[in-house]
C-alpha cells in the first residue's frame, strides 16, 4: 500500500478507484495532511462502490498511516513516517543516519524535540491528536519489543507532524532511520524493562495531555524529562538479579 494502490482484494472497481485516488491525492499533497475527507455514504456516492468496501479501504490506508479517525468527527489524511523517510534517504540522510552513533542522537534529540511543543500547540488539528493517541494505544497494546519501539518512533514523528513545520518532519524521520541500525536496537533491548515501559507510556500520555491543553511549558517539561530518562536508561541497563 505504501507504493501503489494497496493490496486488499477489491473485488470492485469503485473501491479500487477510491483506495488509488486517496491515496495519490494525499501522498502528491492535493489533499493536505488534517484535511476531513468526505463521509462514507459520499465516498459510495461518488465512486459507485458499497459501504462495506469503502470502510474495508479506510481501514487499510488507516493501518498503513495514511489516515486517522476519530468516532464522531470524522477522517483525516495524514502522512506516515516512512514517506518522510523516503525523502530523506533521497537526500543522503540514509548515509548520514548511518553514521550517527546512539549517544549522539540523544544528545541531538535533547536539543531538537522539546522545541516542537511551541509549534504544536500553535498549529495543532484535531487530526494530528488522533494520530497521536492512535500511536499511544499501538504502542500500549505492542507484544514485542520491536512492536513497541516501532510505535514509539510513530508518535516522536506525530509529534513532529503536529508542529506542520517541514524541518522537524525531516529531523524526525532521520532521527527513526538512526534508530533502525543495530546499536540502537542493542541497546533498547538491553535497557527496556517492564517498568521502563510503563513509565514511557505514561509519559507519552501526560506530553499529549499538556498538548492537548495548549500547554507549551508543561509538555516541553514532559518531553525533557522524558527524552533525559530514555538517555539515561540505554546507557545504564538494569542490574541483572
């Protein structure tokens, strides 16, 4: 789904022209990141097609990152990180990623991301706290380790998407491409307990929250000491019993 019309065995044409059309309008940026799509019996409307399909093709572009929803308000576009990856791979970030060791990038996202709350709390939609708190339910619900990592990168970057400022998109998705190599994931699994999880969770949710009420103080304060606790945590595994 990331790079052609996504693989779900329409059975239709109409879904099949939905899931290709959203998905060419919001990757080519026509429909912009937060923009409210139409609703389902639209959607049936316009591309001939049962409501059934129509939810069958949300729901995949919604799995995929494409889009969130919201019960009662609506669906959104969106963006998913690895787009952002992309672009910056084209640009030599792929290299510069490679070169970036794991204390460096702490030290970088120390500096860098308790700047993006000013930002979010300035240009922040409702979508981009749906995908936020989508982020946090994956990640709570992640039965791995990689699944939990995966899912923590996704909300640093929805984060990032929040702040509708392009030179954090980029950051971020270098900052996940530095994340992918294999230091990295040594020293997660080493560091990454029980209870650090559950204090990075409840982290997340107070960020969110102090974002949610327009709160740029408090939720710079959360993403520091968050950001400070998982520095601390890789360098310092847990004693073993």
């Amino acid at each position: 789904m990331t790079s052609e019309v996504p693989a779900l065995r329409l059975r239709s044409a109409g879904a099949q022209a939905l899931a290709a059309y959203l998905l060419a309008e919001i990757r080519s940026g026509r429909i912009s990141t937060g923009v409210k799509l139409p609703g389902e019996r639209e959607l049936c409307r316009r591309f001939n097609t049962s409501r059934g399909s129509v939810r069958r093709v949300l729901a995949a572009m919604r799995d995929e990152g494409w889009i969130t929803q919201a019960v009662g308000s609506g669906t959104f576009a969106a963006r998913p990180a690895h787009v952002y990856q992309t672009s910056t791979d084209c640009d030599g970030g792929g290299q510069l990623s490679d070169q970036v060791s794991p204390a460096e990038l702490m030290e970088a996202r120390l500096l860098i991301e308790p700047l993006m709350p000013t930002l979010i709390v300035r240009h922040a939609t409702h979508a981009d706290f749906v995908r936020m708190h989508a982020c946090l339910t994956k990640g709570g619900q992640a039965q791995t380790i990689e699944d939990f990592e995966r899912w923590d990168g996704e909300f640093h970057q929805a984060l990032a998407q929040a702040t509708h400022n392009h030179f954090f998109l980029q950051v971020l998705a270098l900052t996940n491409r530095a994340r992918q190599q294999g230091d990295w994931g040594r020293l997660k699994r080493n560091s990454l307990t029980a209870q650090r999880r559950a204090e990075y969770e409840h982290q997340h949710h107070a960020i969110v929250a102090a974002l949610e009420d327009r709160d740029a103080e408090s939720a710079r304060e959360a993403l520091t000491a968050h950001l400070a606790q998982i520095q601390r945590n890789l360098f310092d595994p847990p004693a073993t019993p």
